[in-house]
C-alpha cells in the first residue's frame, strides 16, 4: 500500500464543542494561522477548508502564508457563484504567491436553499450538470488551455487568453479536484471528472459497496480515482475515556441545537446527508455508545453539527485498526477532526499518524 496522504481540517468557528456558543472560541486570525502551523509541523499533509459563515479564500490564503510548501489547502467551492475563468484565476494567482502543487478544490454540490439566496435556482441534479460543465472549464484552465467553448451554462470566447502569463506555473495540470457525494449523479461526476472521490464514514460493508460503485463508473470512463474519507476522531488513552468524551459532546448540547439540526431542512439535502441520518434515525441516546453502528464507529456527530457526522471512539490501538480497516478497502486519503482543532492536531498526529503511515 502506498503512504496515506491525511489532512486536517480548518474552520473559524472551533472549540470543544463549536455548534455551541459556550464551546466555542473567539475567531481570531492569529488563533486560525497558529492552528495552520500546529498542523502542519504535526505532519498534516493540508487542511480541508469547508464552506462555513466565512469564505475560504482569505482564511486559507492566510495560512498558506505561515506554512510551508508541503502542506496543501484544500478549498470547498460551489460551482456557479464565479465564473470559471475567475476561479482559475484565482487558483492561479494563489499557486503564484504561495507556490505551485499546493492548492486543491473540494467540489461542493451545496442546498437548494442556501444557492437560491445566490441566484442560482438549480435543484440537486441540475446542479451537478452545472458542476459537470464548470469543472471541466476550470480544469482546462488552470491547465493553461485558451478556448472557445459553447454549453448549457456557458458561452466563452477566447477564454484564458487573460491567463497566459499566469497558467505556465502549473506546467500544463490543471488544479486537483476532490469531492464527495452519494448521489447517482454524483457518483456520475465523481467518475468523470475528479481526481479524488471523499465520503463521510460509514460502516464498512455500505462504504465498500459504495466505493465500489464509485471505482466500477469511473472505470467505465477509463480512470481510476483516488479514495479519501472524512472522519472524526475520538481517542483518548483508554477505551472507557473516549466513549466518556462522546457522552460529554451529548450532555453539553443543548435541546435547541438538537431541534435545529433534526428539523431543519437546510441541512437536509443530498443522499449523503441520507445514509448519514439513516445511521442514527434520528434518535438522541442517554450514552453515546447506544448508536454504535459497527466497533469504534459512532454517527451520533451529526446529531449536533451539520455535515460529517461519524466519529471513531476508541483507544489509539482501536482507533488505528479501524482506519486500517479503512485502508484495506482502498482508502487512501484520509480528512481527519477533533474538537478542539489546536490540541487534538497534536494528539492525533503523536498517537495515530505514525501508526496509519507505516
Ligand atoms: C468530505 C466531504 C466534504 C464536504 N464538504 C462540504 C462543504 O464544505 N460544504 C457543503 O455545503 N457541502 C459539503 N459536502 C457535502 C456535499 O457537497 C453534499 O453532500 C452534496 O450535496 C452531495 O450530495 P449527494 O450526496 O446527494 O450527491 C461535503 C461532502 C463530503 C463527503
């Protein structure tokens, strides 16, 4: 097996348990690079970046500044709220002040709701033809290519011509793309056009069966992708410890939260948020351990914070032999979490990276 490429994760609002006022601390940039810096002398290979209350670009562009070439932001972007060629541009630029190789998009396919307020009145399915089309103009771009290019969403002339002096620094590749969802038609996108399929943790049995499927489409395309899973992480030194943490995340949530994220239908969307729910139903448990879908795994996060909602609880030697369960399946990428962000980066690195890398 090849060495695992893990990243850690990124967002201004974090703590001990960040869905909740009291949990969370101050956000404040030299909090946020500290954080960068912490991971990456860790031995983080990059931070994923997720689409938040604040946008990605200046966060990240801030600690790209303060890390060093090894460590590769990856940013979340919704296709469609700029245009293709400003995004490579972008991209471009980004690669020209903090150097080449390091930046990666995270395709987000995103709500009805929340692009509606952007304009963009796509549902789910039609979004990923937009994604389709739009990912493969940037890629071409960031590549370099000038062109003329007549689609469903776009008409361009000429495009990139305004990019020559910037594309060369990329050598002719064009910008990776990571993305997850679950959807048939996501899968459909994944397998033509990404270069690194993520997913949300899920027993192994239906995750196989996934990636599986995902490996049989893009196939059929004649590629192969890259498998990476977004997990977050409880390890404590004993197992005993680390289900008593998972309980504390029950206890310090309060009513309000869990009615928001249960009822609100915002977060709602997408067969990944499905499988997700299906996992807990719903249902807020007395003890963490009561939703304990297979050893060591624990959907219950997303009972009170939106998107990845699996947790690993365990021991460092659980913990470890479950990501290398993950590892036998195929997975070669791993975008790991835990609260808060600054002391669990240490944690993790020091108990688990060395282990998950031999
Ligand atoms: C690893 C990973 C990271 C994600 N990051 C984001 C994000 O930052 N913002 C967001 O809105 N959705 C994010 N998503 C959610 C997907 O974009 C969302 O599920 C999408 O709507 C896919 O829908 P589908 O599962 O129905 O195909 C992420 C999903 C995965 C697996």
């Amino acid at each position: 097996m090849t060495r695992p490429e893990i990243l850690w994760y990124v967002i201004p609002r974090e703590g001990a348990y960040p869905w909740e006022p009291a949990g969370r601390r101050r956000v404040d940039l030299a909090y946020l690079q500290q954080l960068g810096v912490a991971a990456d002398r860790a031995g983080f290979d990059g931070a994923l970046f997720a689409t938040d209350l604040y946008d990605v670009w200046p966060l990240a562009s801030a600690l790209a500044a303060v890390t060093g070439p090894r460590f590769k932001p990856l940013l979340a972007v919704h296709p469609g709220l700029v245009s293709p060629t400003q995004l490579a541009k972008q991209a471009l630029t980004f690669a020209h002040l903090f150097g080449p190789d390091r930046l990666r998009f995270n395709v987000v396919n995103g709500s009805t709701e929340q692009l509606r307020q952007a304009g963009l009145q796509l549902d789910h399915d039609e979004r990923y033809e937009l994604s389709a089309e739009y990912w493969s103009l940037v890629k071409r771009l960031t590549a370099g290519e000038v062109f003329d290019h007549h689609g469903r969403f776009y008409e361009l002339t000429s495009a990139g011509a305004n990019l020559r002096e910037l594309a060369p620094i990329q050598g002719g590749k064009h910008t990776p793309l990571w993305f997850g969802g679950s959807s048939a038609p996501g899968i459909e996108l994944a397998a033509e056009h990404v270069d690194v399929y993520l997913t949300w943790g899920e027993p192994p049995g239906p995750l196989k069966e996934k990636l599986d499927r995902v490996r049989g489409r893009a196939a059929a395309h004649g590629r192969q992708l890259r498998l990476g899973l977004r997990l977050h992480l409880i390890v404590r030194d004993t197992e005993a410890e680390a289900w008593a943490a998972a309980d504390r995340l029950l206890d310090v949530t309060s009513p309000q939260t869990y009615a928001r994220m249960l009822g609100d239908p915002d977060t709602r969307e997408g067969e990944g948020w499905a499988r997700q729910f299906r996992q807990h139903g719903g249902r807020v448990p007395a003890k963490a351990r009561e939703l304990e879908t297979y050893p060591n795994l624990w959907p219950g996060m997303s009972l009170f914070r939106p998107g990845p909602g699996t947790a690993v609880v365990g021991s460092t030697a659980q913990v470890v032999e479950r990501l290398r369960e993950f590892r036998r399946l195929g997975i070669d990428t791993f975008i790991l979490s835990g609260n808060p962000l600054l002391e669990e980066s240490y944690r993790i690195a020091e108990t688990i990276l060395p282990a998950l890398r031999e």
